[in-house]
C-alpha cells in the first residue's frame, strides 16, 4: 500500500534526508492499520501522540488505511 506521511518536531528523524518540513513523503508498506505504519516508520506507538487520517484526528492505533491516505503525525510535546 502506498500512503503519504508527514512528521513533526523529534519524529522528523524519521523522514527521508531529502524530505522538506512540512512537506508529506510517499511510504510503501504491506500493512493495512496505523499501528503497521508507524511500526514500518521505526519508531514506538508510544511516539506518536497526536495522529491524523486525511485531516481527521485518530485514537485508535488500529485504524484501517486506504490507498493514498495523509497520515499526520506529532509526538508528545513538551515545554513551559
């Protein structure tokens, strides 16, 4: 399956070099859930706090993803 992903903040080190900020990248992996993609991306579910299907916010990891969704992904945030 292909989808598009853009990551912010610390999960952008888990982009392609030559990806842009803010700008999406073109992921193929043979999952179908949101668990499966950020597993296939290398980093933890932990990781990902804030999750976005085609502009719709996510709670459940195990979301099914269709052929060229935009996945948008924040880690948890910190600061004050």
């Amino acid at each position: 399956m292909r989808v598009l992903v853009k990551l912010y903040a610390t999960l952008r080190e888990y982009a392609p070099i030559d990806s842009e900020i803010g700008a999406s990248f073109e992921v193929h992996f043979d999952g179908r859930t949101l668990s499966e993609l950020i597993q296939h991306l290398g980093f933890g579910l932990d990781r990902a706090k804030i999750v976005m299907i085609n502009g719709i916010r996510v709670l459940d990891m195990s979301a099914i993803l269709n052929e060229d969704d935009l996945i948008v992904i924040f880690p948890p945030l910190g600061g004050g």
